[in-house]
C-alpha cells in the first residue's frame, strides 16, 4: 500500500492539520482506552500454548504505549509494533520489518485484525487471516471470523492439534 502519487504525503495535504488535531485529542484521552473482555484471559491462553504474540497496530509508539500502560501488557507481547508516520498510518511496514527479523516463513504466521485492510496485508504477505468482530469493520466475508476473543485459545488448540 504506497501513496497514489509519488512523493505524496498527508502531511502536505489541506486535512493536515486536522489529522494533527485528532492526534492531540488521541493523546489527551490515551489512558482511557479499554480491553475487550477476557482480552487479558485471552492473552495469558495463548501465551500458555506456546504461541508467539505480536501487537501491530496503526498507532503511534508513545501512543501506544500510553494506551496500553493502564492495562499492564507490557510483558504480553513478544513485541510491540506501531507507525512510524501519522500521515500514512498503515501498520504495513511495521510488520514487514518483523516478518523480516523474525525468520518466520509468513505461511506460519497468523494475523488477526479487524479492518479490510489488516486482510490486505496479510493476503500480501501470504500469512493466514482471521478477523475479530469486535472492532473497526464489519466482517467482509473474505476470511474466518471471531466475534469474541475468547474464542481464540480453542480455535488455536484445535488448529495446532491439526498441525502435529
């Protein structure tokens, strides 16, 4: 996912300073984001399962971090990935920089997202999708779904039992 036009940026755009605006507003209010429920169950039953965790996510890293620090999860994840640019926030690079670090053929990876555009990425890099419903789009049809986080840890179970 590039700009249309080489060169082009948001940052040079009339809307600029209204995605400046909502990011000062974003940061003012960081620390009241909220989990989904069992978010924190969840992540402990994958992590038992011996599953690697990676939190992609098209947010800024200071951002991020403030989000998540009410929540503690700082441990939780193996590593954390944010945009390194507010005016072309795709998380994209982000996680092509860790496919890359991380050796993982991308056929072992699972990306699990909410939004058209997390399936775009994923289908780009050949790894498997699965959308959750409880976020930014409605599910388009395109890939397996969950509605509720806790139904992670018995569909990775019965996955991996598959796989051995």
């Amino acid at each position: 996912m590039r700009p249309p036009v080489p060169g082009w940026s948001c940052a040079s755009s009339p809307t600029s300073g209204a995605v400046a605006l909502y990011l000062d507003l974003l940061a003012e209010r960081a620390d009241e984001s909220r989990l989904h429920t069992n978010a924190r169950q969840t992540l402990a039953e994958v992590s038992s399962l011996g599953i690697r965790q990676v939190l992609a996510s098209a947010t800024l890293p200071d951002l991020l971090e403030a989000q998540m620090a009410p929540h503690d999860l700082k441990g939780a994840f193996e590593v954390v990935l944010g945009i390194e640019d507010p005016f072309r926030a795709s998380k994209r690079d982000a996680i092509a920089r860790w496919l890359a670090a991380s050796d993982l053929p991308a056929e072992q990876v699972l990306l699990i997202g909410d939004t058209n555009h997390d399936f775009e990425i994923a289908e780009e890099f050949g790894a498997s999708f699965l959308h959750f419903s409880g976020g930014h789009q409605v599910h388009g049809g395109r890939s397996p779904s969950i509605s509720s986080l806790d139904h992670l840890p018995r569909l990775l179970s019965a996955v991996r039992a598959d796989i051995r």
